[in-house]
C-alpha cells in the first residue's frame, strides 16, 4: 500500500551526492531501477532525473518492517529514502557519477508501486520506437531522454538570457488568427461564437512581428509555438518551437552578426562548443551549384562538377538532350567506389529517379584503368577521357551524372551525394559546421500553379540591383534572405522585410494577388505601413532542430516531450480522435467525410 510523505521533505537529488556528502544524513526519492537481494543485504539503484544512487539495506540499520519494504521492490516503484552517505565498501563503480558512494537506509517509505512496464527503463533503448510513443510517460524517464529534454530547457534559458542583454524584448502574439493563406497549409479552428467563422493557427508569427516594429518596440524576441497542416515526412511534426525575432533599424549584416554570437554563447553554455566567428557564407547559387542542396552539408567533400561543356558535342543523347533543352550535366567523384557492385549502383539509380531525373549515368574507373559505364559505347575514347579528366577522376572512382534541367539535376546529385557519405561513414557527429545561405531568389516559379511563388514569403525585401527584373525576368531577382544551416540542416531562415508600400504592391501583383485579394488577406499589416514603418529584419529557429543537432540524435522526436508521429497523430492520447455530434451543432459543422476516407 502506498504511503504519503507525511511531511518528509527531500534533501538532495540522487545525483546531486558526492564524496563530500560522506557522513551526512539525506533523504532522497526516486524510482527504483534495480533491486538486487544478497540476503542479509539488499541493493537497490534508485534513479531521478540527475542520475542513478546505490542505496544498501540491512535490517540492522532499517529495521524488519522497513526491511521488509525493501524486499518487496520491484523496477519503477517510487520511494523515499532516509539515510547516511558513505563511502562504498566495494568496487567503485566508473560508470556513474555517484559510483563512490552508497546511501546506507535508515528507513524507507514506498510512495507508489508500479506494475511491470512494457519495456525496459533504460539508455540507448533498442524497443520499437512506436511502442515507446504509445507509453511515452514511461519512455520520457530513461536518463538519455531526460538529459535531451533537461538540455532544451537550457538553452532555452540560454537564449531568453542572452537576447535580454541584447535589448529584445519578449511578446507574446495569439495563437488564433486570421487565414492567410501563403506558404503551408493552415490548421483552421472553428468558431462557436461567429458562426461559419474560423481561426487559424500561426505557422509563424510573421505578420504580428512586423506590426510590433510598426509599433516601436525595436527588439522583439519569442520561443513561439507553430502550426502547418503539412503532409508530413519522417521527421516533421505538426506542431513545432521556433527562436523567433525582429529587429528595427537595420539591415542583413547587423541580424546576422547578433545571431552568430547567439549561436556561439548557446553552444559553449549547453556543449561546451567553441564556435569560431564569423561563420562562413555562401550564395545560394554557389550552394546550388557546389552541393546541389541550399542547405549543404560541408563536413565532407564530393562536390558538384559541371560537365555541361566537356560532353556538348559528344554522341550521348541523354547529355546533349538536356543541354539542348536548357538544362544541364553534372556530376560527383565517389573516390574508391569503381567496384560498387551493380545491385547497389541500380539502388543509386532508383534513388535518382525517386528525385524526379529519369535515370542515372555512371562510369567506373576501373583499378586496370578500363572503364565500365552505362554510357561509354556512345562517346568516343577521347571524350571518356576528357570527362574523367573534369571529373578529377582516378582508377577506383565512381562517376555519378544527372543530366536535366539544372533544378533536377541539383537535387539528384544533393541527394546522391547524401547518401554515398551515409554509406561510406563520412558524416563526423563530433563536426558543427555552421554556415550562412544568402542571396536566395526571391521567387520561384510553381510549375503546379503556373504561376512565380515567394521562395521565402511575400515581404521579403528584393535586392535592389535586381528590382528593374522584376517585371521581364522574375526569377533572376535575389531576395535579402539569408539561412543558417548546421550541417546540411537548415536551422533558421529571414530576411530583410519590405517596408516600402509601393515594393509590397508589386510584390503581390507579382504573385499573382490583386489589390482586392491583398487587402483583404493582409489589410491590417497594409494599413499599419501608411503610419510610418521603420526598416526591419528578422529571423527565426527551428527549436526542435537545433537541440536534435547539439546532443547528436537522430530525430527531432528525442528532444520534443510528447511528439507526434508521421501521421500526424499521437500514439498515447489517440489524438485527433471523433468529437461529440451535440459539440459538432454547437459550432455549426456538418461532416460530409468521403467513404474512402472513412476506412
């Protein structure tokens, strides 16, 4: 039976004790990791979120009763423990912090029992991740877990403290809003006191955070959380934290330098990282063009080559199809892969084709200097050998080649170049490489939609030596926008904001929004503008990432409390789950769900 504590009051974490505790009378509480009966002497590891402590029972000191109690632990009871800190009388153990010392119990209170937990409490758990979700509770204390989440807490703390110093100002802005539809898809809220009315949760606090620079607060900081109703991927959520911020009166340099030495303070203070200032930059089109990815991942090499101009006149029609077509051939060097065996290289060409390419071309550099390739009947021996050249290859290498409109070919050979460093261990979880994007376009074109589309969002500042394009080549404008990736993650994203009414204007003109349909999705921030708007900046993290990133895991869901799954659904609460119909009425909602989807 369970007992209360009684007015017992705990004097120390468990893994708050050391050798300078010895001779001290504690009293500590947790949930019991192990209990191990010798006889006459009963161990038990006790464990809470600072670590794990040995307490020793003998009858001698806790008496039969409190014995007794000691006898009955089982894994995951909760107790309270008074007793005397000591040296330990065994083997030292070198794996835990409080491995010289023991608690000898002088009594012993059981606060709650547990029933056997469907898997093991421990580091580095090899049980199926859904199992895990669905009891989450059970998993959120395993020591690793909790070190993640203790750790966000951290730098969160870190970056409240740091951005305080700075002069920002912390503001909170609402969570139900107004449709805007721009970007990902909204998660819509219905309303019961406007009939036929909805809300919408933020996908990020942009518009209220350029109102509050029209308002003069100059320095505005928030760890926010944000909504998209996206079709997820493996490592998405639906909800997600975002460091987000604005500054007045300045421009791209002055954001990116307050947020290097954000980024430096936040890893020596949570990792004990020296992050070497400034960081480095690189365009886009560099980005592009050397990494196939605008989110490169620099810890290794293999870098892009652009063949475009060594195979222009060879008899490959797959080469010169692309190039005639507008597009171009690119490819990487796999150093040491030319006997990559062929069920492995088919796997690479499927991966290329998942990509959007229709095939992938390869040359082996054979060790006797032969070449084996999917294309070589086609080119004559002094064409193969001036590819190689360009290549930079050597017997033992593997040639990839993507040949298709550049924005194929780039992400073919991002994804390629990914992979390869994944299967050949290139990737050094002990290597931050940070690194600045900038100069993005400032729009793409949807080939879906037939239209141009803010690459970033639609009050992103143009580059104004790029501003005269706008109307005869559009997708040659460059935005002041800048990323922050961690190798090859992107981490955050801003821009310098147009402030200027007449930019906004054609901006969404260009995007294809009239001046009825603009007002009516962005009058309040329209209207703000006419009273006097300051120039801005800003830029927001993704949380969730950053953390993920700095204690090396493998998914945003190790530092996320009670994350969702892939489909967007929670394994513990069953969320979202059918609500009462009498709910439905209160708020005018009829459902008309297709029988498809009812299955």
């Amino acid at each position: 039976m369970a007992e209360s504590m009684k007015g017992l009051k705990r004097s120390h974490r468990c893994g708050e004790l050391s050798e300078k505790n010895i001779g001290e009378k504690v009293t500590v509480m947790g949930w019991v990791q192990k209990q191990r009966n010798k006889g006459a002497i009963i161990f038990v590891d006790l464990r809470d979120r600072s670590g794990i402590l040995q307490i020793i029972f003998e009858e001698d000191t806790v008496g039969s009763e409190g014995f007794e109690k000691a006898y009955r632990l089982r894994s995951e009871f909760v107790i309270a423990v008074e007793g005397i800190v000591e040296a330990r009388e065994g083997a030292v153990n070198e794996n835990l912090a409080t491995g010289k010392i023991e608690v000898k119990a002088q009594s012993i209170r059981i606060l709650a029992e547990a029933e056997t937990p469907p898997f093991p409490i421990e580091e580095d758990s090899k049980t199926k991740e859904e199992l895990r979700l669905k009891h989450r509770y059970l998993d959120l204390r395993r020591p690793d877990l909790q070190r993640n989440i203790m750790l966000r807490s951290k730098i969160a703390s870190e970056i409240r403290a740091f951005m305080a110093k700075e002069g920002f100002i912390e503001i909170e802005t609402p969570m139900l809003g107004k449709a805007t539809p721009e970007g990902a898809r909204e998660y819509v809220v219905p309303s019961r006191v406007h009939p036929g009315n909805f809300y919408t949760l933020p996908q990020s606090p942009q518009l209220y955070k350029q109102l509050l620079m029209c308002s003069g607060y100059d320095r505005y900081i928030q760890i926010a959380r944000c909504f998209r109703d996206e079709d997820l991927r493996a490592d998405r959520q639906p909800e997600f934290t975002q460091v987000d911020m604005e500054l007045s009166f300045v421009d791209a340099e002055e954001v990116m330098e307050v947020n290097e030495r954000l980024i430096q303070h936040v890893c020596k203070e949570a990792i004990g990282l020296d992050v070497t200032l400034p960081l480095p930059r690189m365009t886009w089109q560099e980005a592009m063009d050397r990494f196939g990815s605008d989110k490169p991942d620099t810890r290794f090499g293999m870098e892009l080559t652009d063949v475009s101009d060594t195979v222009a006149g060879c008899g490959f029609g797959v080469f010169t199809g692309a190039l005639q077509n507008g597009g171009s051939v690119r490819g990487i060097n796999v150093k040491g892969q030319a006997e990559m065996p062929r069920k492995k290289i088919d796997a690479l060409v499927e991966l290329a084709k998942g990509c959007g390419a229709k095939g992938l071309a390869y040359l082996c550099c054979m060790p006797d200097g032969s070449y084996k390739s999917s294309f070589a009947k086609f080119m004559t021996e002094e064409e193969l050998q001036a590819l190689v050249n360009k290549m930079g290859g050597e017997a033992g290498d593997l040639l990839l080649f993507a040949a298709d409109k550049n924005k194929i070919v780039w992400s073919v050979l991002g994804a390629l170049r990914l992979e390869m460093a994944k299967q050949l261990e290139l990737l050094d979880d002990n290597q931050f490489n940070f690194l600045w994007i900038t100069e993005f376009p400032l729009l793409e074109y949807s080939d879906e939609e037939e239209r141009f589309v803010a690459m970033h969002h639609p009050f992103t500042m143009p580059m104004e030596e790029d501003w005269e394009y706008i109307d005869s080549d559009p997708g040659r404008v460059r935005a002041k926008a800048y990323d922050i990736v961690l190798n090859g993650v992107e981490l955050g994203g801003g821009s310098v904001r147009i402030h200027q009414a007449d930019i906004q204007s054609k901006m969404f003109e260009v995007l294809g929004l009239s001046p009825e349909v603009a007002q009516d999705r962005f009058g309040f921030l329209l209207d703000a503008f006419k009273y006097g708007v300051p120039p801005h900046a800003g830029l927001a993290y993704g949380l969730d990432r950053l953390v993920m990133l700095l204690v090396k895991a493998d998914s945003i869901r190790e530092v996320i409390a009670f994350p969702k799954v892939k489909d967007a659904s929670c394994l513990m609460t069953q969320a979202p789950n059918v609500i009462p119909e009498k709910q439905l009425e209160e708020l005018c909602i009829k459902l008309d769900i297709p029988e498809a989807e009812q299955e």
